[in-house]
C-alpha cells in the first residue's frame, strides 16, 4: 500500500516540469499577440512614450487609417477572395483524388502518391521564372485567375497526399455498404467519405487557407494593380514605409492575424483529431 503514495508523488514531481515548460510555451505564443493587440490600440506619441507598457490612450485611429487612407480594406476583400475560391477548388479536388487513390483500384496508385511527395520537396523559388513564363503565354499575369491557378497547383499535392492517408483509415466495409445500396462515386464521396473524414479534410482546409492567406511572392509577382493588391502585400508596403509607426504596423498585423485566429479558434478541435489520424497511419 505504500507504493501507491510514493508512486503518485513521483507522477507529480515529474508533471511539474512539463507543466512549467508548457506554461512558458504558451506565454511566449500568447505575450506578442497581447503586444500588438495592445500596441494597434495606442497613439504613435503614447507608444513612443511606454512601448511595453499600458496604453495612456485607448484609440482605433490605427485600423480606421487603414482602412481609409491606405486600400487595407479592400486588400483585406481580395484577399478573402482569392484564398476562398482557391481552397474550396483545391479541397474539391483533393477529396476526390483522395478517395480515388486511397480506395479505388487506380492504376499505379502507389507511384502517384510518390511523386506528391517528390513534388512537395522541390524549392518553391526554382518554380518562380518558369511558371511566371508559363502564365505570361497564357495571359494571366495581372488577374486573380493566376494567381488562384497558382495557389491550387501548389497546395494540391499535399492535400492530396494527406487526405489519402486519411481516407485509407475509413472502414472499407461501409463504402461496400454504399455500393450494394446503389450508391455512385459522387454519392460515396458525399454520405460517406465526407462525414467520416471530416476531421482530415477540415485540417487541410485550415492549412491550406493559412498557407494561402499569407503567401507573399506569388500575390507580389502576379498581382500588379494596386486595386486589387492584397492584403499580405498592402501590409507588407505599410510596413517597409511606415517602420516608426509601430501602432500602425500592429493594427496590419492584427488585421491580417484575425482571419487565422479565428479559423483556428473553431477547428482547432478537426485539427487535432486530423493530425492524429495522419500520425497514427
């Protein structure tokens, strides 16, 4: 009996350095999202003043500046645009290609989830001059056409890559089911791959959206109009100009942080649970 005292003692004595660690983990993730939330709520003459303390004046002068004075509205809507359409095509055809390679007799199916992987190791700069060339003979340099033909192509291996491992754990029994009951590959797609996969296919629609969202290159290179710029670059801009401004950089970066956070505040439960079947396979 005086074993299991001793034994739960030590259970605690080795949870509190965990637990420590984990706490200062968290404060160093949580401390300069408070700083720039703080810091985009603040006159520049207050900042200067205290620039790690409280705010002496609590103003949204910052945000209303760039959204009046410098597009980051409109940038913020381009954005959203692009993004959206390119991950909800990208997704579609990831859960396609998916269940495809994962529980359909495809030919070579082993080979083609290789070459996803192959593909997802190769530089993104050596890929710059040659699909710009590419894009250029196809007149779609300059339109959100490209640019979104650009964000599919790129995400499209490993969505693909993943979602397969994913599929592969849903049993094979039920898609028999599906199929005796005269359900087709669509129908099978939508009544049972989508609900049982949807921790899988929630994790890539938030990566994938991420990845999206702050991508810079291709919004800079392809993009040329300041109407339609978007919101990575317009921040960016305002960043490399206005670099003494630190209450207005802040707001661009809480701005831009928003979107994500908020993503992630409602999936992170899908993430999880996809990240741990991708583990688990």
């Amino acid at each position: 009996m005086s074993d299991a005292p001793s034994a739960r003692i030590s259970s605690r004595r080795t949870q509190w350095p965990i637990f420590i660690a984990l706490c200062i983990v968290a404060a160093s993730i949580i401390y300069p999202l408070y700083f720039v939330i703080v810091t985009a709520l603040r006159p520049n003459a207050d900042y200067l003043q205290n620039p790690f303390g409280l705010p002496g004046t609590w103003t949204l002068d910052n945000f209303l500046a760039l959204v009046n004075y410098y597009g980051a509205g409109q940038a913020f809507l381009n954005s959203l645009f692009v993004t959206s359409v390119a991950v909800v095509i990208e997704l579609t055809l990831a859960i396609l290609a998916g269940y495809a390679l994962a529980k359909l007799p495809v030919p070579g199916a082993k080979y083609i989830t290789t070459t996803f992987v192959s593909v997802m190791l190769i530089p993104a700069p050596v890929l710059i001059i040659p699909v710009y060339l590419m894009l250029a003979r196809l007149d779609l340099v300059g339109g959100y056409g490209g640019l979104i033909l650009v964000y599919i192509a790129t995400g499209l291996p490993f969505a693909t890559f993943f979602l397969t491992v994913t599929f592969r754990s849903i049993p094979q029994e039920v898609i028999e089911a599906a199929r005796i009951d005269g359900a087709g590959f669509f129908r099978t797609v939508w009544s049972i791959i989508r609900p049982m996969g949807a921790s899988g296919i929630a994790t890539v629609a938030v990566l994938q959206f991420l990845g999206a969202w702050n991508e810079l290159i291709w919004a800079v290179i392809l993009i040329q109009s300041d109407s339609m710029e978007l919101l990575t670059p317009a921040l960016a801009d305002i960043g490399s100009r206005f670099l003494t401004d630190q209450p207005l950089v802040s707001a661009g970066l809480f701005i831009s942080a928003s979107v994500p956070l908020i993503l992630l505040g409602f999936a992170s439960r899908y993430i999880m649970q996809g990240l741990a079947v991708g583990v688990n396979r």
